[in-house]
C-alpha cells in the first residue's frame, strides 16, 4: 500500500505534466503514443465533436440522469481562438435544443477570452448564455485556479445581472469559499460545488481528501441545501456521499439538490442514487483539448493511471 505522502507526490507530478505543453506537444506528435493516449481519455472524454457529447447525454437521460455538458479547454490568449470557441460553444447550445437535449452548457471563461480581456470574456459568455437561454436551457461558469477566482465571481455576477439563471462552480479545498458562498447566494443561479482539482499552496487551499477539505464540503453543502438554494453536489466519492446523506437525511431530497459525477466516474453511484429518489446529472466533456482534463482527473487519484494502463488493452493485440 502506498503513503499518502507518495500519492500525494504522484498527484502534484501528474498536475505539473498536465501543464507541460511541450509534453504535451511531444507526445501527441507521435503516432502511437498520441493512439494510446486518445484510449486512455475515453473512459473521461465522450469524443471530439458535440455530436458525440449530445449521444452520451441521451443515453444518460434515458437512465434518468440530468445532463451538463462542457467543450473542454481554457486559458486561451488569442481573440481569434476566443471567437472560434464561443462559436463552437453557441453551436453546442443549438445542437442540444435541436436534439431536445436540454443540458447545462458549461465552459471556462478564459476560454472564451477573459485573459485577453475581462470585457471580451463577458461579452463572450453572454452571447453563450442567450443562445443557451434560446435552446432552453442555461450556462455554468467552471472555477479556475485561486489566483482567477475574483475575476471569474466578478465576471459571473455581472452575467448573471442579464441572465440569473446562470450558475457558478466553487472549489471547497480553497479556505475563501465560506465567504465566497455568502457572496453567491446573494443570485439565484446554482451552486455547483467541487473539491478542486487544482495544484494550490496549503495557505490557500486545504490538501485534497484531507479532513479539513472534507469538512468544508459537507458544511458548504448543508448551507446550500437548507437554505434552499440550487445546488449540484459534484463529487463521486461514495463515502463523503454516504457521510451527507447521514448528516443531512431530508434536507437532501429537495428538487435544488442534485448529486453529479463527471462522466467515467462514480456510475454506479449516480445510478444508485436516482434509484434510491435523488435528483442526479452526469457532467460530460467532449472536445479535442483533453490532455489536462484527462491529467487532472488520473492526478485526482494516482491509483486511475492503472486504469489508464488496462484501456490501453496492449495484451490482447500484442497476442494478434
């Protein structure tokens, strides 16, 4: 059995590679790495195209699963790139109304330019929002790394000024978010709370898992949840799950509370929670930018690059 300490290594490795784009640039440029690679990021990934993420909500509805959906990428500093991405998020947007798919469009905004700008970043977001809104649905706004969270809360209260129905992620790791929950309930658009996955100081952010971090989760929750404010419980850990639904029984069974795990992860938790009377949604990602997303989810819990390793399924070919 490996220490936490060693695991705790290997998650803050896998992190720091995940942000190596140069890494990234290598090993993608090979052939059959970059094919070992893409069969690894399935189990995370629904596919290139929005095509493939509208499949996967559908099929996650008919197992009677709510559905957000996210075109994965972010830090973008080009304004062409920005344009092209809210493009492609509007295009999303229109995609699931023409499907009857009435999912959660979800993005970062630096990827669609808030790093170029904070005004281009809002502008972009609106656009997204209203073609969301016209398809019958809304936007959520994803949390980024501690040192863009004033800009992405200033950014979401300025959108959600034209389009309340917009939601905002909070990371309950960072020692901020018990003030920053006071500040977003002040709107009416869900929560959608997470540990965090990012790589952050300790005089910023509890250790992921630790039970400080653990604490924070179940205390942001029980806030949301009786006060009666949307809230998406995003996490697939069955046991801080079984851990809520002792402290909080009742207060849980609302239509605000909705538990959801992100595609590839905690599917048989989510199935067992809808079967047992719980509001649940499926966080699907789709797009070709995955090697931090998939990187960040292995660095999540190490033990998944064993995972990684069996979806290679280099055995049975080697034998063929």
């Amino acid at each position: 059995m490996l220490s936490s300490e060693t695991l705790r290594s290997a998650s803050d490795t896998l992190r720091a590679l995940a942000l190596d784009e140069r890494l990234k640039r290598r090993a993608l440029e090979i052939p059959g790495v970059a094919q070992a690679a893409r069969r690894a990021a399935a189990r995370y990934i629904a596919g290139d195209a929005a095509a493939d993420a509208i499949a996967l909500l559908g099929a996650n509805a008919e197992r009677g699963h709510l559905g957000s959906v996210e075109l994965v990428g972010e830090s973008v500093r080009e304004r062409d790139t920005a344009e092209r991405e809210t493009r492609t998020l509007i295009g999303l947007a229109e995609g699931l109304a023409a499907r009857e798919v009435p999912a959660t469009v979800c993005f970062d905004l630096s990827h669609v330019g808030s790093l170029i700008s904070p005004r281009l970043g809002w502008e972009n977001a609106s656009r997204i929002a209203q073609a969301a809104r016209e398809a019958g649905t809304s936007t959520l706004i994803s949390a980024e790394g501690s040192d863009r969270t004033d800009l992405v809360l200033e950014l979401w209260e300025r959108l959600s000024l034209d389009f309340p129905e917009t939601g905002i992620t909070l990371q309950a790791r960072l020692h901020r978010t018990p003030r920053d929950l006071v500040r977003v309930m002040r709107r009416p658009g869900p929560v959608r709370l997470v540990k965090g996955a990012f790589l952050e100081p300790e005089d910023v952010a509890f250790p992921r898992d630790s039970a400080g971090m653990l604490a924070a989760y179940r205390d942001a929750v029980a806030l949301l949840a009786r006060a009666g404010h949307p809230v998406r419980v995003a996490t697939h850990d069955a046991a801080l799950v079984d851990v809520l639904r002792t402290e909080l029984g009742e207060d849980l069974r609302g239509e605000h509370v909705e538990f959801e795990t992100l595609q590839g992860l905690g599917t048989e938790l989510l199935d067992g929670l809808a079967e047992d009377g719980f509001v649940t949604r499926e966080y699907v990602v789709y797009g070709p930018e995955w090697w931090l997303y998939v990187l960040n989810r292995i660095a999540e819990h190490p033990e998944r690059a064993i995972l990684a390793l069996a979806d290679l399924g280099l055995a049975g070919r080697a034998g063929g």
